[in-house]
C-alpha cells in the first residue's frame, strides 16, 4: 500500500480492462470529463495497449495509469509480493471466499488470473482511494469487487456490452448486490440487469458525445443519387471487424444493389476477420469498390465522415450472445449529418427513429438493407433531412455534458464520504 499526503484530496480508482483504446472513446471521454469536473483519478489496466496510435482526448486526460500483471507468470515476484500484503488486509479472508465460490463455478485459468490481479491492486492502492469504479461488468469488476473486498472499500461499475450479455446471470446477480451502484448505457441493459438486482441499484446513463470534438459540419451541398459512376455516393462503416457488428451482410446488401448504381464503401476498423471479410468482397465482386482503411485515429475518422454520404451498420447478436449496446459510431456519424442505415438491435432503435434520423431493419436481413441503402442512395435531399434530424437528436438528449452530470455527482459523493471519514 502506497501512503498518501496529509490533506489530500481522496481519489478514485478507475479500473479498465486495457487503456488507451482506439475502439473506447467513450470510455476515454468519460474519463477526460470527470477530469475537467475536478474529479481525482488514478488509472489501472488489466492490460497493456496493443493499438499504435491514441486519440487525442487521451492526451489530454492527466491522470496516471497502472498495469496489473496482464498474466500472473509474467512478473511473478510482484504478484507473490502483492498477496501476501494483501492477505494482511482485514478483508482478505472474505474476498478469498467469495472468490472460491466463483471459482467453483468457473473453473478458468482467467478466474484465477483476477483474484492474482485484485491482490496487486489491493496491496498497490493508494490509502486516499475513496471508491473503485470499473468499466464494465466482466472481468475489470471481478478485479474491482475482490480488491475492495480486501481494501474494505465500496466499488461500483459501468456496464455495456458484451460483458453483460456473455455473462451468466449468477455472477451479475452477485456483483450488482455487491457494488454500491451500477450504471448502463442503454434501456436494454438496464431493464436486463436491474431484473437481477436490488431496486434502483442500476441506473441509465446513456454514453453521450461530447459534441466539441464532433462539431456541427452545418448544412451540406446536394450530395450525388447514384446515376454518376464519376461521383459515386460513399457508404461508411465504422467498427471493429467481428460477428457482432455484421459486416458480412453488409458485403452481401451491397452486391444486392442494382448494377448501374454508382457507390463505393469505405471501412474503418481493425480485427479478426478482416481476411474472411476481404474474401468474401472478392466472391462477390466487389473488392475493386471497397476501401479496408484498417484502425484510424479520431481525427481521420471525422474526416472520413464529412468525405461520406451514407453511414451504415448491420449489428447482430453473435452466437456467443455478445451484441452492441448502443454504438457511439452511431452518435459519431449523426453529429457530422450522416443518415444511418442500422440494425433494430440491442438500444439501436433508442437512438435511431427508422424514417426521421435513419432506417433501420432486421439484423441479417441483407435485402432488407440493400433495399434501404439503395432508397437513401438515390435520395440526396432526404439523406440531408435525416442527417439534419440526427444532429438535433444528439444535441437534445445525447451529449456528453448532459450524460456525465449524474456519474459525476455519484462519484463526487463517494470523494466526499471519504474526505468525512
């Protein structure tokens, strides 16, 4: 355990499964705000970044990071170091066997790497740490609970996506009675997990965008409808590349378009299937009009934005149940005017009103979003009127300021609870 200064203002301990992210800006520009509202915070990793570039909101986040041993073998002596100051601690006992019940459940070799985990940041933590909040259900809150356990400290998580949805239901029922409070980002999530646990213990908080980073582009020019092959409509796509997002029914919409319709398709995203993908662009036809830009900055994504005319994502839930809550790529390509063609998936349809600010369809119904795509490619003026309506959406009830407000004041009470004690 790390002393703090006499008079020091009591900090919040952020954990995250891996920082900094290219594909978690929302967590990044959570984290920058809290900042800017005079929140204190120290950073811990579970793992370290694999991603060569960061957006700039992570260079302007001061706080500092610490990674946990990303695999227990890696730095054995600082783990054997970490448990046995942890076991000292007068919560140990009790985190050990919580900890036991969730290994007798899940019998995993990832289970046992985040009790090793909780114990290094249980004997690192800072004294003035008032709170341990985690984003995200899974893995980042099993280390959070079992360190606060140990700590005697109250911990709390934000939970999103596919840690909710891969999850067994016995282990979120135990963490959300655990935890001082839990937010979410979508009314899906919330109805799902507050069925599990104690009344008003899960609250919705949508991501929100913070809006100065993403300004108004205001009205655009007449875009082109498709009958010039030298001004082709561009369609973007923004998003990592694996089951859930569905890309491989965008290629099958796409060859789905009539032939004498004058479009091209932009990417950007990396990941796994990225050979599967490009092979099937080539069965199809269609590799010589589709760019893989790969994993792109912040800066180059909002470029890539005002260069398009169309935005479109095929979410599904994949066949392990992970799924999008809400994708901010979506929020992202309203805020430059985008007209979106989506999917009525997870809370999609909370941001999306199919026919005012997009179309949305079934998920893997590619004739269904060929027929949509085809419909906004020739329909400059109603893309403008829907990328219009996008735009006030996001600035009524989906920007940063508004959604943060309420994170702040939770995390400011648990900072001042332990400036009390």
């Amino acid at each position: 355990m790390t002393s703090a200064s006499h008079g020091q203002q009591p900090t919040i301990a952020v954990v995250l499964k891996g920082y900094p992210r290219l594909s978690e800006t929302f967590i990044a520009q959570e984290i920058r705000a809290l900042e800017v509202a005079g929140l204190p915070l120290r950073l811990v990793s579970l793992r370290h970044p694999t991603d060569t570039r960061v957006h700039p909101v992570h260079r302007e986040i001061t706080a500092g990071v610490r990674y946990l041993p990303e695999y227990l073998h890696q730095e054995p002596f600082r783990v054997l170091r970490g448990l046995r100051r942890a076991a000292r601690l007068p919560g140990f006992a009790r985190a050990r066997d919580v900890w036991l019940r969730d290994l007798a459940r899940d019998r995993t070799r990832n289970r046992i790497r985040r009790f090793g985990q909780a114990a290094v940041l249980a004997a690192e933590l800072e004294d003035d740490v008032a709170m341990i909040y985690a984003h995200f259900l899974h893995t980042p809150a099993s280390v959070a609970r079992y360190a606060a356990i140990m700590r005697g400290l109250p911990w709390s998580v934000s939970a999103h996506a596919k840690d909710i949805w891969t999850s067994p239901d016995w282990e979120k029922a135990e963490k959300l009675a655990d935890c001082a409070w839990a937010v979410t980002c979508t009314a899906t999530n919330r109805d799902h997990l507050a069925s599990l646990a104690p009344d008003g213990r899960v609250q919705l908080l949508y991501h929100g965008l913070d809006l100065s980073r993403f300004p108004d582009p205001g009205p655009q020019p007449a875009g082109p409808d498709g009958t010039d092959p030298a001004r082709p409509v561009i369609l973007v796509g923004v998003g990592r590349l694996v089951e859930k997002k569905g890309w491989d029914t965008v290629l099958d919409a796409l060859a789905l378009l009539p032939a004498d319709l004058a479009w091209r398709f932009v990417h950007i995203g990396g990941g796994p299937l990225k050979d599967r993908l490009k092979d099937q662009a080539a069965r199809l036809g269609l590799a010589d009009r589709i760019d893989w830009l790969g994993a792109r900055a912040q800066a180059e994504v909002i470029e890539a934005y005002g260069r398009a005319d169309l935005f479109v994502l095929a979410s599904r839930i994949a066949g392990d149940g992970d799924r999008d809550g809400l994708p901010n790529v979506l929020m992202e390509a309203q805020s430059q005017r985008l007209a979106v063609v989506a999917t009525r998936v997870s809370a999609i349809p909370e941001f999306i009103d199919d026919g005012e600010n997009g179309r949305l369809v079934a998920p893997d119904d590619a004739a269904g979003l060929s027929a949509a795509l085809a419909s906004l490619i020739g329909d400059p003026a109603r893309r403008a009127a829907m990328g219009a309506a996008g735009r006030r959406r996001l600035e009524g009830a989906f920007s940063l300021t508004g959604s943060v407000g309420p994170l702040i004041d939770r995390l400011r009470a648990a900072v001042a609870a332990r400036g009390g004690r």
